[in-house]
C-alpha cells in the first residue's frame, strides 16, 4: 500500500480498509496506534524521525491523511480539527483583493464564514446558483481566485456539474473547490472530474458514527499543498490523535454504509412521494428532482439525504420532527442513525435573512442504516398525525 499508483488501481471497497494504513513498525499493531503525544524525543539537536511537534505532525493524523487522499484520488490530504476549519485554512490561501464565487445553496457555517469572518479581511463573494453553469460565468471577475460548491447541497440537494464549472473556473485563472460532504468518495471524486479541491466535513458520512467532529482537504498540486501544509501548521487548527482514529475507524465501513444509505434513502423517497401528506420530496434518485439526470451520471447512487415539504407546511413539519421516533431530532447528518430536523430553524438558522434562507416547512432526513421497513414505519406514523 505505499506506492499512490497501486492505489488507484484498487477498489475503493478495498482502500476504505487499507489505505493509509500499514502495521505500526515498533510492535506490527495492525491498527495505527493513538499517538497520544505532543513532542517526540531528538537524538542529536534537529535530528528526528520526521515528528518535531504534534501540531506539526502526528503519526495518526499522518494515516488518515493518507487514507484520505487516497480514497478521493488525490496525491495529498490534510486533516483539520472540523470541517469549518479546513475550509477557514484552504481560505487563507486568499488574501485582501481577491473574489470567490459561492454557491448560493451551501452549508450555513460555510456561508457564516465567508459573509461575516473573511469579508471583513478584504475577501470579496458573489453568491449564484451553480446549477446554472451561465450565471457562474458571468459572476466571474478579473480577480477572481475561486469557485466554491457543494453538490449536492444542503438541504435543497442541487446537482452541480463539476465538470463543466472546473471549465469555467479555469478558463478565468481559478481554482475550482468542492465540499464533497454530502457525496463522500464512494459516490462521487471531484477531483478526476476536474476540481482543485476537495473538501470534507469527516464529521458526516467519512466518520459516520456522530462521535467525532473533523475536516479534510484533498488537493494534487504539490506547490498548493506545501502552502497549505504550511497554514495547517501555522494556522494550528488540527484534529488530536484521538479524534483521527475515530475517523480512521468510521472509514473502515464507509463503502459499505453508503451502499445501505443509498438503498435505504431511495425506498424512503418513493414512500415520501407516494404519501398523502407529502407535497414535494426533494431527492435526486427520483425523476422529478431537475438535475436526476446529471446526478445519474456524476454519481454513482443518489446518497442518504432527502428534503420534503408537507401539506401542512411548517405547522406540519414541526408536529413530523417531533412525532417520529427511529429518526432522531437533531443536526447534523451521515451517521449511522437515521435523524431527522427543520433546517430553517436549525441548521441554517445562521443563513435566515439571507440570499440562502429556506423554506420554514422543508423538512431534512438523513437516512441511517437501520432495517428500512422500521424507517417507514416510523415516518408512516409520524405522517399519520398530519394527515
Ligand atoms: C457539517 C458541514 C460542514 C462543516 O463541518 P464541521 O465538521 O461541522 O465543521 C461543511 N460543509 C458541509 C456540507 C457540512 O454538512
């Protein structure tokens, strides 16, 4: 497993399991122990093993590291304290003067960030919806230095095409970055589609059990990737070793979880359109979502996040959130567990009074990996009070 181009030649089933890591040297633990240290010991003065300081470098992160980039196809990855930070850091490769052209449907944090932390340092943004590949070119200026998308979003689950908007961005001198949070690399690797960046949330599905919150970054440019290596570390936003065996261990089933996700959440959303009480499910497995054809073709299965509207509209979501009992009330997404929320109040409640502001009544699951009939039945019930 140590040369990259053995690597790619393997499945991703077989990397989420072997890729990064290698039996500890010292013992032939099969597992990368928890190096739960701060400073390693120097035989003569600058002479070391290639870890000084923890911040710096740790062995555990270094195997998830590896793991990462690995898995999405890229010859570097850094793993930060949350996804938050990774993005905050791959930001600062940007100074006062320069344009990013966002996606208009992101995360709420990502767009908190940008609108009221970068722009105060002189980093300007236009906001389009990337969907619309025209709007994104037009949005672009002569200092423009990066286009930012997720795809699909949250929680509207648009379907951006990165292939043609890495045209776009490169065409005008800029990177293209993608949060492939909500895809994960077992459904989708930006990069080969032609992307500068990819960034996780590992806190989601690359972790997937909601007891850990990390970030990655995953990038092929070795100049970009010695700038970024060098904010990692003077920006300190690292994850501890703890938190990095977490996700190296979630990452273990995270081919496996996806496919019961994928399944799970394509029953759902046939029995969610299908539901008396439903006026629109959003989900893009299904024919009616407007960009089914470009997630069938950029994606290898539709994911485990559904957005519906009910009937009722928000006086009906609330009574649906508090009435089910499989799916959990609670932010947050991609674990196991199936949970349930009302973004508009919850997890974009940073995003209300905004360009980015949801509907009051959308409803988000994200589909865990429970028996799906249980799941029906539990949203069959909950919906049983609305109707
Ligand atoms: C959760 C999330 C983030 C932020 O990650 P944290 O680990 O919570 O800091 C960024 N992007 C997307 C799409 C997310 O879902």
């Amino acid at each position: 497993m140590k040369e990259q181009k053995e690597q790619n030649e393997l499945h991703l089933e077989t990397l989420v399991v072997h890729a990064g890591v290698e039996p500890d040297p010292q013992t032939g633990a099969v597992m990368t122990p928890i190096y739960q240290t701060s400073t390693y010991a120097q035989a003569d003065v600058a002479v070391h093993k290639g870890y000084e300081y923890s911040r710096t470098d740790n062995p555990t992160r270094t195997a998830l590291q590896a793991s990462l980039a690995a898995l999405e196809g890229g010859k570097y990855a850094l793993a930060f304290a949350s996804g938050m930070a990774a993005i905050d850091t791959l930001l600062r490769l940007l100074g006062a003067g320069d344009h990013v052209v966002c996606g208009n449907d992101v995360y709420g944090g990502t767009f908190r960030l940008f609108d009221k932390v970068l722009q105060k340092y002189g980093v300007a943004f236009s906001f389009v919806d990337t969907t619309d590949v025209t709007a994104v070119r037009e949005a672009m200026r002569p200092n423009t230095k990066l286009v930012w998308l997720e795809t699909p979003t949250n929680p509207m689950l648009r379907i951006s095409d990165i292939t043609a908007l890495a045209d776009v961005a490169h065409e005008a001198g800029a990177w293209l970055g993608v949060d492939n949070t909500f895809a994960s690399p077992v459904l989708q690797r930006p990069l080969s589609l032609g992307a500068d960046f990819v960034v996780h949330s590992t806190t989601k599905y690359i972790g997937g059990h909601s007891d850990v919150v990390g970030g990655a970054i995953v990038l092929n440019d070795t100049a970009v990737y010695e700038q970024l290596k060098f904010l990692q570390n003077a920006v300190g936003a690292v994850p501890g070793p703890m938190d990095c065996f977490l996700t190296l261990r979630g990452i273990k089933t995270l081919a496996l979880r996806m496919r019961q996700h994928c399944q799970n959440a394509m029953q759902i959303a046939q029995f969610l359109a299908d539901h008396p009480a439903v006026a629109e499910v959003i989900y893009p497995g299904l024919e009616s979502h407007p960009q089914h054809e470009l997630a069938r073709r950029q994606m290898k299965a539709p994911g485990g996040m559904i957005s519906f509207i009910l009937h009722g509209g928000e006086a009906a979501a609330r009574v649906v959130a508090r009435e089910t009992k499989l799916f959990t009330l609670a932010e947050s997404l991609g674990g196991v567990e199936s949970l349930i929320e009302l973004p508009a109040p919850m997890t974009h409640a940073s995003v209300a009074d905004s360009p980015l502001a949801v509907d009051p009544g959308l409803v988000r699951i994200s589909v865990g990996i429970e028996n799906v009939q249980d799941l029906i039945a539990d949203l069959r019930q909950a919906l049983g009070k609305v109707v």
